[in-house]
DNA sequence: ACTGAAACGAGTCTTGG
DNA sequence: CCAAGACTCGTTTCAGT
C-alpha cells in the first residue's frame, strides 16, 4: 500500500513549496475536504513518504557570503577508512552536504563559509585534518543558477 | 537592525529542523513568552531571514534511487552562452541543484533520477540538448553521507 | 521586552451518511 | 470517502506594566 495517487502527489508538490499551509487552506486549495487531506496528510507521514519540515534560510543574509564544493580523495579506500572519514564529516556542521561518489575522486563535499579566508581556514583546520584525506579539488561557487529545487512529482 | 542575537539565531536553528512547530510549544522550549516569539518570529520573516518553509521528503521512497552530479563545460564562455544555459537549466525540473564555478568545468549540477537508464536518457535528451553544452562529466553517488544538513547558527 | 485577557480561527474527534 | 457537530488548542490583537 505505497502507491501514491494523483491527489497524494499534488498534496506533496504543494507541502514542499508551502510546508506551513494550513489544513484547511490546502484543501480548498486542492478541491478536498479538510478531513480528507488530514487523512492523507497523516499517512503520508505515517508511510515516510514525508520526513519532516523545515524553515528554509538566506545563507547570504545569514553571513555565509561563499558557497563551495570539494571533490575529496581518501589515500586507502578501504571500508575502515571511508568509516573514520564519514564520522568526521558528520562532526563537522560546516559540512552541508557529504556524498560518496564513484568516478575519479572519492567524496563529494558541499559547505557554506563566511569568505575566503574562512574557507582556507576551514581547509586547513578541519578538511585536511580528516582521517585520510590525500587530495582535495576546491570549486568555489561564482552564481547559483538553482538551489533545492522542488522535487519533481508528475502530476 | 539586522543584527541577530542569541536568541534569534536559536529561533532559527529550531525552525530549521521542526518548520511545523507551533509557536506556543516553541516558545515553552526557549523560555520566551508566546508573544514575544511571535514577534520575532514575524521580523525574521519580514527582514528576510526566513524564506519560507518546506517538507523534507524522502526521494527513494518517491521513486528517486539515484542521485547524480554532473559537471558540465560550455564550448563558448561568453555572458550570452551563460544565459541561454541557466535559463535552459530553470527549465529542467530533474534538477535540484545548478551552480555556476570557478574552475576546472563551468557548472556543477545535482539531480535525482529513478536510476540509470532514467539517468541515460535525461544525459542525452535533456542536458546535452542544452545550448552551448560541450562536455559532461558523470559522478553517481553510492552513499549519501550527509544530506542538507541545517545552515550551522553558532549558539 | 514581558504579561494578561478576550475573540477568532484551526485542528481533532466523533458520529453519521 | 465525505459531512457536520462539539471540543480543544493555538493564534492574534489589544491593552497595560
């Protein structure tokens, strides 16, 4: 019993871009009565389907004036190793983003900072201080064409 | 006055990780009066701090059990080129994510897909069909080590 | 900034069609 | 799956300290 229908998706698409709409708002919205969509509402909850909500922030106006990726290059890659590396990137609240990756580089490493020499501090004192790090590749963001887009639920 | 204290950035912190919270039970967990959370709660909406809220939903049990990186280069590096490109990319509801950077590729780029022929396809009809694509670079992800993490608010 | 009170609105639960 | 009620709780606004 996970199929979503179309109305479980449309309540899904409209709770990513408004996760704070009110029962009853949504449901006029969608054509529904408000017990319905809080039925629904509940299961999706129930079946995982929604793990949770969250204010979204303005990094810039927050201070995080730089967004940077690392491509990231463990010196063993053995099971042990990725285990001690992945412990210290979920230590590190820098760290927004962490992805094993496979291709020519081991991780995949996303992280907002204040600035340059926040970053080369940042590279320095907790990247390159790591278990394993060999190399790192640093590409720092000039423009954000896109930023967590929705996900796509076709309707 | 757009100076954050203390208190204000906890504000923030909890509304990152539980968007849904009541003001009431927010305010209980702080130690604030109702009211005055509800006023700040308002300025860091009204001064931007707050964009807006969203549910965190869980891709794999959607359908999405492949997430992707892709780096992409232009043939031509011209402001034009750039344009068309972001622009196309808005487009493209496949993906979350699209950074221009500085560096070895001109965009980094994040989508989920339902898995690898889904991701074939999307390379061939989608990205590459975009203006000015030269060259894309496929990075797969094998595990998601840290996922949208919360922006880090140093309490 | 905090307190208190009152009016309004929304969510929840239950019953029933 | 939908409708209608009673009940509970949160929000909002107003006043005051």
């Amino acid at each position: 019993m996970t199929e979503l229908d179309k109305t479980d998706r449309r309540i899904l698409m409209e709770l990513q871009l408004d996760g704070r709409v009110s029962n009853a708002e949504l449901a006029q919205r969608l054509g529904l009565p408000p017990t319905s969509l809080s039925d629904r509402f509940k299961r999706l909850v129930r079946q995982g389907f929604i793990t949770g909500f969250g204010a979204r922030l303005d990094p810039h106006q927050l201070g995080y004036g730089l967004l940077v990726f690392v491509e990231v290059t463990l010196d063993k890659t053995t099971p042990d190793a990725f285990e001690m590396f992945a412990q210290a990137v979920r230590r590190a609240p820098e760290i927004l983003e962490c992805h094993m990756v496979g291709g020519g580089f081991d991780y995949l490493i996303k992280t907002r900072l204040a600035d340059m020499n926040t970053y080369r501090r940042f590279l320095g004192e907790v990247l390159l201080a790591m278990p394993g790090v060999k190399e790192t590749r640093t590409y720092a963001v000039i423009e954000e064409v896109k930023n967590d887009g929705p996900l796509p639920l076709m309707l």
